[in-house]
C-alpha cells in the first residue's frame, strides 16, 4: 500500500507541466475562438507534453480578471514558469507568442 502511494506522488510531480497557461477570453466569441486554436496549435508544435491551458470565460466569472489584472481580451498568461507573462491578442503571430512565452521554436 505504501508503494502505490510513493509511486502515485512520484508520477503526479513528474507530470506538473512547465507551462501553466490561463487564456482570459469574453464568450465564444470569433475572437477568443481563434485565439484558444492558436494558442492550441502553438502549445502541440512547440510544447508538447509540457503545458496546461486553462480557458477562463470572463462572461461567465468575471471577478477571475482582477487576479492577474485583465484590461483587455483575449489574454494570454504564463503563470508557470515565473515571471508571470501576459500577451494580448488572438495569439496569430506565432512568433510573437513565442517570443512572449520564452520558447525557444524547434529547429527542422
């Protein structure tokens, strides 16, 4: 019993992702849509394996903005690793969010 134990805690650090993620977005909007593909798309290409999102609905909870300071939508925040990182946008430019994200894009 104590075996399973000290596995399931092993396993459970081994697979905290590096990149916590919160995309702050206003409704299904065209907008916010586009930006949680991209964001999506970004993280499957470049941070396989290594990231969690967490889709934040600003309509829905609202008071959610004030703890990371949400003035406009969609937002995207990097909460781990530290620092905190915001990037505003639908997230298009791949190179910026790369930039903004402090990943290094896989070389072909």
């Amino acid at each position: 019993m104590k075996d399973s134990k000290a596995r399931s805690k092993s396993t459970a650090s081994a697979t905290v992702p590096a990149y916590q993620l919160r995309l702050y977005v206003a409704g299904q909007t065209a907008k916010s849509l586009t930006a949680f593909q991209n964001l999506k798309r970004i993280c499957e290409t470049h941070l396989a394996g290594q990231y969690r999102i967490e889709l934040i609905d600003l309509i829905k909870t609202p008071q959610l903005a004030a703890g990371d300071q949400i003035l406009a939508v969609p937002t995207l925040v990097r909460r781990l690793p530290e620092p905190i990182k915001k990037i505003i946008g639908d997230l298009s430019n791949e190179e910026r969010v790369l930039v903004g994200l402090d990943v290094q894009p896989l070389k072909d």
